[in-house]
C-alpha cells in the first residue's frame, strides 16, 4: 500500500511524496484522510526553518518522534474515516470518523493512543481545531483567573482567538485583546470581545496602561518575544503572564529590569503536552480532551477557515500561511 504524505525537504520548501505503507499493527487503525489542517503558528514556524535544530519534533506523538533534519514530516491535525482496524482495535470503528493526531497525509497509519472518534453533530473540518481548542482550554486553566481580574490576551491568532472566547465566559473585570492588525481586532470584535488595542499605537496603549492600572493576568499568544516585553509593561503587582507562545529559533533578549524584579511578576509557560500537576489530581487529559471536545461544538470555530487546498498543491498552502494575508486565519488541506 503506497501513501502520499507532505516532507519538509528544506528551509520554505515542502514536497508531496511517497512512502510504502503497511497494514495496521496491534492497536493501530488504518486511516483514510478527509482534511487536515496546518497551524498557523507553529507549522508556519517549522515551514519558515525558525526551529532550534537540537529539538525534538515531538515525543508525545508517535508519527512526529525524532528530530528536525530534512526531510521531515510535520503536523498533527488530521480527520479521515477508519478503513481497518488491526489486532486488539474495535473493529466497531471502521467505517467512523476520527480525529488523528498525525502529519499530513492521505492514508495513515495510527495508534489509537493518537486518535479520538469524531463526536456526532461535528463535522470533519471543525474536528479540525481540536488542536487549538484543546491548547487555549489549557491555557485558561493555567493562567487561573478569577473573578473581576483585569485580563490581557496579547495576539488574536487562532489560538489566541479561541482562548479570549474561553475568558468571555468569566466574570472579568475587563478583557482586552491586544493586537497589531486591525483586521484581526475586527474579528475579536465580532466574536465578542469588545475591547481591543493596537500596541503599535502609542496613545491608545498609553491610555490602556493609565486606564488598567495594572493587569492581574496576561496571555502572551503572539508568537513575538516583544509582546512579552509589552506584558510585563502592563501587568500589576505580583501580576501573572502565561506563555503559550513558541519562539523557536526567534528568540530575542527580554526586559526583566525594574518592573519584572521590583513587581514580583511570575512568567507562566504553558504547554498543551502536560497538565499542571497541581490540576493533574483531578485533570487528566482524557478530561481536558472531553472538554475541548464540549467547548468545539460551542465555539463552532470551523468559522475560521479562510482557505482550503488540494493535497497536491500544498507547497502552495504553506506559502499562504507563511503570508499571513490579510483576512488568513487557517488554512486547511483536502483529500
């Protein structure tokens, strides 16, 4: 059995090639892609060649163990249809959709640890976002708020997008979302959050900080290490900023002078590949999965596809995600 899968073979240089398939193993289902998605962040990363080359690509995932040398297969948000199930796999899920934790590609091989079934009433392009829906749920969860704090959520991305949907749910004193392109303000706008602020402008972020008086909690989801030098700036005393974003090779000094020391502010990573182990006595990821999968059908964030691609054509999608065009918020192939 012969599957086409997408390689990075070099910096900005993605190709479409073969790869010898073999039938599904004990606990494995053999998967028939409908779609896939390419994040927006992290991916257009990995396209642009901005990862630190020691790194792994990711251990959790048992289609992205190893590391970044060319060539390379990337992703990890797939939804296809089960064709065979190998031994010690329910037979009773061929024939269903799924949502695979796997690269792109049209037919796959994956473990079940990697592979949830689709929900009924969500279709396979918005099984799609379970990624990102699963990340901000887990960056709410470690940012904490609590009731009328004074939020920030600083990039309105996808993900930074979906965790402000998540905070409108809480009774905040305020929540603002800061963001530099004017048309991804408009889309927060739309989406419900009704404060937003270009950090770029000096008299609109001047009045953010006089009127703010200092945020208890901020969200560092831009992907720029000077949105976090913009945090601390912002943030009040014994202020909480959690990082969701991954840097890669774009690293940069950070300003941790006066108002970091002298403001006791505590910087958060947050990542969605473990749980905090304070919530781990009651958070499994089966729970936060469940959830992720609750607030999807909620947040109907399928919304957010700007374009779809061909399998075939997909050095051309992640040059349309490298872009960032204005009005792109996801991109998305199609088998």
């Amino acid at each position: 059995m012969r599957a086409n899968a997408v390689f990075h073979v070099a910096e900005r240089r993605v190709e479409l090639r073969e790869l010898d398939l073999p039938g599904p193993g004990a606990g494995e289902l053999l998967v028939r892609s409908h779609c896939s998605a390419i994040s927006p962040g992290t991916e257009a990363l990995v396209f642009a060649g901005d990862f630190p080359a020691d790194s792994a690509l990711d251990a959790r995932i048992a289609s992205l163990r190893g590391g970044f040398d060319y060539p390379f297969r990337y992703g990890y948000a797939l939804a296809g249809e089960v064709l065979a199930a190998g031994p010690g796999a329910d037979d009773a899920l061929v024939g269903t959709m799924v949502f695979a934790f796997h690269p792109h590609q049209d037919l796959a091989i994956v473990p079940l640890a990697d592979c949830t079934p689709i929900p009924d009433g969500i279709a396979p392009e918005a099984a799609l976002f379970l990624p990102q829906v699963e990340t901000a749920l887990n960056l709410v969860l470690d940012g904490a708020p609590l009731v009328g704090e004074r939020v920030l959520v600083f990039g309105q991305g996808v993900v930074g997008l979906l965790t402000a949907a998540l905070l409108l749910r809480f009774p905040l004193e305020r929540l603002v979302a800061i963001e530099p392109l004017a048309w991804r303000r408009e889309l927060a706008r739309e989406w419900g959050v009704a404060e937003t602020v270009d950090p770029g402008e000096p008299d609109s972020w001047a009045e953010l900080l006089a009127s703010l008086e200092g945020a208890d909690l901020a969200f560092e989801l831009s992907g720029n290490m000077g949105a976090l030098d913009r945090a601390i700036e912002a943030a009040g005393f014994t202020g909480r900023i959690v990082v969701g974003s991954w840097y890669g090779a774009r690293s940069r000094p950070l300003d941790l002078g006066g108002r970091f020391h002298r403001n006791r502010l505590r910087i958060v990573s947050s990542q969605v590949s473990t749980i905090d182990p304070v919530l781990a006595g009651r958070w499994d990821r089966r729970r936060r999965l469940d959830h992720a999968w609750r607030l999807l059908a909620r947040l109907r964030p399928e919304r957010l596809v700007s374009r779809s691609y061909p399998l075939a054509r997909c050095a051309e999608a992640f040059e349309a995600v490298s872009s960032r065009d204005e009005g792109l918020m996801q991109v998305t192939l199609a088998y």
